[in-house]
C-alpha cells in the first residue's frame, strides 16, 4: 500500500470528510438500495504523482463516492467499475 495514503487516511480531517459523505449519500450512489458504509476515491489516492497530488485526490468532495459494502465488494473484484 501507498505509505502517503496510509498517512492521510489516519489524519482527522479525512475521518470528518468521511463521516460528511456519509451522511449526504445514506444510500449507497451506486445501486441505491443497500445504506452506504464505505466512501472511496473514484481516482484511486496512490495514482498521484507525489504528496501534494495524493493529498488532492484524498481530500477532493468530487473523487469521493459513498457505497455499500456489496458495491464495494463487486468494485474491487473489478466487476463494478
């Protein structure tokens, strides 16, 4: 794993953030039906090019989707991208 996104992610500002989208989308964006429980990074945070642009993508309201665990689940096996 990305050792500038395993810093950002324990940071307090991203927990705020999280709890935010969380609480704007309590279903999940992409199917709907199922309370959303997970945000991610539509550009994955790792993809930056150094600290600054990783810290850009972490923080940026418009690469964050909240889902449900299913959602997530079929993302990361590849079969919901």
């Amino acid at each position: 794993m990305d050792k500038d996104y395993e810093m950002l992610k324990t940071e307090p500002r991203w927990w705020r953030l999280r709890r935010e989208t969380l609480g704007l989308h309590r279903y999940c964006e992409r199917c709907g039906r199922n309370l959303s429980s997970v945000v991610r990074h539509k550009i994955p945070v790792s993809s930056g090019y150094n600290y600054n642009d990783k810290k850009r993508l972490m923080y940026d309201r418009g690469n964050l989707e909240a889902v449900c665990r299913e959602c997530m689940d079929r993302i990361m096996s590849g079969h919901g991208r």
